[in-house]
C-alpha cells in the first residue's frame, strides 16, 4: 500500500500530473531543464547551484559572495576564491541524489531522446546515472589547470591545500565551473543549441526561477513551437505565465508522482 501522505498528493495534483503524463505517452523526445531546487531535495542548500548559503550577505571578507567568486577574485586572490569553494564544497559533501535525479535517469532509459540541462555543479544528474547531461555552470569536484591543462576529479576539498597547486606546473588550479564575470563554456552551448534545433516534443523546467536568458530560451521556444511545457516548482518563476502545465511540488515529488502515474496510470 501507498503512503497516505503520497496518495493525497497525487489526488490533490491529479488532473495536472494526469494531463503532463498523457502528453509524455506521445513524446519522443523531452527536455528537462534543473536548477538548485532539484537538489535541494538532496539537502544542498540552495545558492545558485548552492543558493542560500550566504542569504545574500557579505562574507567576513566584506564583499559579496559573488565577488570572492568571480573570475577576477581567482585571478588577483584565489585564496580568497577558493575558502568559499572550500565552504561551498563541504556544505554539499556526502550529498546523494534524489528521487528527481533517478526519475530522469529512468525515462532517459526508457525514452527515445531525453537531455538535461542543468545549472547545478554537483554532480548529481551524472551519478543518478543521466548520461545525456549539459551541466552549463561545470562541475565542482572537477579540478583544472588552464596553464598546462591537467585535470582530476576530487570529491572532498579537505585534503587540499588551499590554494591547490598543479602538481605538473606549480600554478593555481581551480573547479571546472564557471565564475561570475565568465563566459558560458562555448562547446556546451553548441551542444545545446545543436539539441534545441533537433526539437524536443516536450520540455520540463525544474526547480529553477529562470531567472538566466538560455535557461528561460527553452520554454518560450516551446511555446512558440507549440510543444506543451510543464513547470515542477512550489513557487512563481520567471517562465510560469508560459507553461502549459504547472505543478505546485517540489522536484522529487512533482516526477516521482507524474512518473508513477504514467507508469501505472495509478497510485495502488
């Protein structure tokens, strides 16, 4: 037997959730857009890929945190840039992804052409098993050089020193993501546009305001294709007023209910 908790969820939701999976049994290929609510379900907290870490205030450094993280901070300071990395990191250690993550790995599997698009750093899409990923904002526990081009995968910032060296060239390496003030990863926006032109029959937006124009882009090129669009998110957001279909949940809620229901048309 089901939970009841899950079985008035579903019947407060139902018409929506059995609207979104009607229209999933006619698609061939989907789209799932994710931001930091998805992983707030795996207890992240929620700043932009780690938003509410620091609510907005200044760091004991006296800037702000989007100033230690810039592009021109790791350059003039990375000592500065890389203690936030390091509080950042050890905020999301031991992190596992969640109900949402696995829902997206599974119709990967079973559907025709399904891709993510992904604002979060940690990681989790990929060890959900999602291989179809474009993780826009990069990878935290991916570490580089860009003088010599070494690169390592490091799960626990702990055991840096901090700055971390390059043990090829002496200099300053730092996470395979994308400080403010940096331009987007040119290759990983070829990649999606190069799948944005395939077309998608049906696009999610999950646990993301929307707020970035290339994240929004995905939603109104649906609208305007007249692909039907679904919004998982307890909140409005920036693409609300353009989806067809709206789910009041959080992430792991919202598809584990809608996959649920499209796999056994009923919660038993």
């Amino acid at each position: 037997m089901k939970d009841n908790s899950v079985v008035n969820d579903l019947n407060h939701h139902l018409p929506a959730i059995e609207q979104a999976a009607r229209l999933l049994h006619g698609s061939r290929s989907v789209l799932f857009i994710t931001g930091a609510g998805i992983s707030a379900d795996s207890g992240l907290p929620t700043y932009r890929g780690v938003e509410g870490l620091y609510n907005g205030n200044k760091t004991k450094d006296g800037t702000s945190i989007e100033d230690a993280l810039s592009v021109d901070t790791m350059q003039r300071d990375p000592a500065i840039t890389w203690k936030y990395l390091s509080q950042i990191e050890e905020a999301c250690r031991g992190a596992k992804f969640n109900r949402a993550h696995e829902v997206i790995a599974e119709m990967e599997n079973q559907l025709e052409r399904v891709w993510t698009l992904t604002q979060n750093v940690d990681g989790l899409h990929h060890a959900a098993g999602s291989k179809n990923v474009i993780d826009i904002h990069g990878n935290i526990h991916t570490l580089r050089c860009d003088i010599c081009k070494f690169r390592d995968s490091v799960e626990d910032f702990s055991r840096l020193t901090i700055p971390p060296y390059c043990p090829d060239c002496g200099s300053v390496i730092r996470p395979d993501v994308v400080f403010f003030g940096e331009i987007l990863p040119q290759a990983k926006l070829d990649r999606l546009y190069d799948e944005l032109n395939k077309g998608f029959d049906y696009v999610f937006t999950v646990g993301t305001t929307s707020l970035f124009s290339y994240i929004a882009y995905p939603v109104e090129l649906a609208k305007r294709q007249g692909h039907p669009a679904v919004e998982i998110n307890p909140g409005e957001t920036a693409v609300s007023h353009l989806v067809d279909i709206k789910l009041r949940l959080r992430a792991s809620d919202g598809l584990n209910l809608l996959w649920t229901y499209y796999q056994d048309r009923q919660v038993i």
